[in-house]
C-alpha cells in the first residue's frame, strides 16, 4: 500500500489509482465474455454461474479478510472465488450430494489467504438455517455477513433435485416468491449494516406470457429493507437455458409465438441501510 492510498469502506480498490482498474466493471451492461475455466471452475452444474459475476461482485463489495455469505452455492463458484481474493466463503445447498460435490472442487482452489471455506446443507428459507449459518459466523469472529450473494433457482425453469424445500420444484409463481421474501429477510438480518447484496436472476415464459421473475424477485428484496442500488444485464452466451441445443427449434418457435430468446439475466446489487448513526 502507498501514501496516496484511499478507498471506500466497502472495498480495497485504490481510490486513488482509479482509473487503472480496467478489468473492475462500472457499466450496468455485463458482457462479460466466455467463463472463466481456470482452476477448478468446471462449467459443468447445468446452472452455475460463471466465476467472472462472484469476482465482480467480490472485487467492488468487499475487502481483504471479509465474510461472504452465498445462500444458494450450489456447486461452489461463489466459495472457489472467495478462496482466490482472500475472503472468508460461507455457503448454503439444499441437495447433500451437490454440497459434497463442490466441497471437493473448492477444496481444490488455491488458498494463498489461507481464508476460512464452508458448505452448510440446508434450507436457505428456513430460521434453523440462518441460526446455523450466524453460528458459524460466529466461530470465524464474526457477527455478521460482510456481502451476500443469491443466485437461487428462476423458479422451475431448472428442475435442480426432488427435495422438500427446493426452490424449483415450488408449484406456483406466488408460492415461489413467498419464498424469494423469506430469504431476502433472512440475507438482510445475516449482513451487516451497509453491507452489500447480490442476487442473480433471469426471467421466464410461461404460456406464451413473460413472467418479470427478476423484477419480481428484486420487489421482494426491496420489500425486506434493502436499497436498490443496481440492475445490472448480464449477457447471457452459449446458453439457451433450458432449451438444449436446439436452437433453430427455438427460433422458429420465437417468430410463431412473437418472443424474443433470453439472452440476458440480471446481476442487482443491493444495499442494507447503515444503522442510525453510522455512514453509509
Ligand atoms: C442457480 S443454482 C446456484 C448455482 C451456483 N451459483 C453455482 O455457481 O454453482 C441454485 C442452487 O440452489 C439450490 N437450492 C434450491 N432450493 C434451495 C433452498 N431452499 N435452499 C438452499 N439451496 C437451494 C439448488 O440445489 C441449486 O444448486
């Protein structure tokens, strides 16, 4: 670090160096390229994220040595991410056998912070789990989460595994964001004050009728207490999610029905209110 180093109290970019940080993304349109394969990140979890939106998020929202809390992690891309930068990585999976699955690629990763890594199995909609997941907060020092991440199921447009609680196989669209409210609550109790939230999301046709899941879901975080501060449009490459490879089909079947093909999804960024008297 040198003399002229400043930076905000949720990141360590160089305040003063600002303009070198081309590769830190300041735009709401996301194009982000092809994913990142490096290390154990395998592309292969029909529904995983690529690891360029967890290093975004991670690089712009928190510091060296901080806690972040990924209340979907699937097969662990949000944890792998957290090892590479140095920051504590705390996930919870409904499925056991996927939790096991990513422990064994995280585990994998470099770890040069030597940063505290975890998979919790539960229900992210569930009180026990967030109790569970403060608990574990709470051995590594700390009394809350620094940032949050959700990239939950966009309801069941991919069918993850037949177990109670699974948010993609929830029947209505109404029951599912009931469900999107009650982790959102539990995300806001779980940060800290000011800290800052991710959720990933896209939205989905049903019966020839677009359904706004990502606005949706974001009303809901808003609805629990957070301040949107970001709708971000990822786009969305090679991925016709949901649709296999057919993608001739798909288009002939866009011209007919007069829909567009998804080629985007929503990376919002949210923000939990400093507690009265603190600056935000
Ligand atoms: C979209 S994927 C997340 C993928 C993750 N970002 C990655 O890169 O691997 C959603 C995950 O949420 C899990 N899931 C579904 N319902 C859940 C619930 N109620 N609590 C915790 N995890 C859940 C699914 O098993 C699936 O692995």
């Amino acid at each position: 670090m040198h003399d002229n180093y400043k930076s905000t109290e949720f990141s360590d970019i160089d305040l003063s160096r600002w303009k070198d940080y081309d590769d830190v993304i300041l735009d709401s349109l996301w194009l982000l390229g092809p994913r990142d394969k490096t290390g154990p990140h395998v592309g292969d979890y029909w529904g995983n994220f690529i690891p360029q939106i967890p290093h975004q998020v991670l690089t712009r929202f928190t510091k060296r040595g901080e806690v972040v809390v990924d209340l979907f992690s699937g097969m662990g891309t949000t944890l792998i991410e957290c090892k590479r930068l140095g920051r504590a990585g705390l996930g919870v999976e409904i499925d056991p056998g996927v939790a096991e699955r990513s422990l064994e690629r995280i585990n994998c990763a470099e770890n040069p912070s030597n940063v505290p890594v975890a998979v919790l199995v539960g229900d992210s909609t569930t009180a026990l789990t967030a109790k569970r997941v403060r608990a574990t907060l709470r051995e590594w020092g700390a009394d809350a989460a620094d940032c949050v991440i959700l990239h939950p199921p966009y309801h069941d447009i991919i069918r993850f595994s037949e177990l109670e609680g699974d948010l993609s196989r929830v029947p209505t669209e109404a029951a599912f964001l009931d469900k999107i409210s009650l982790v959102a609550q539990h995300a806001y109790d779980l940060l800290k004050s000011a800290g800052f939230m991710a959720l990933v999301i896209g939205d989905k046709y049903v019966d020839s009728r677009l359904v706004p899941l990502g606005f949706m879901c974001m009303q809901r975080c808003v609805d629990a207490g957070f301040v949107l501060k970001a709708i971000n449009v990822k786009e969305i490459l090679n991925n016709e999610r949901g649709k296999g490879k057919n993608g001739n089909l798909w288009k002939y079947r866009a011209l007919v029905g007069g829909f567009y093909l998804f080629k985007h999804e929503y990376v919002m960024i949210f923000r939990k209110p400093a507690a009265r008297g603190k600056r935000a």
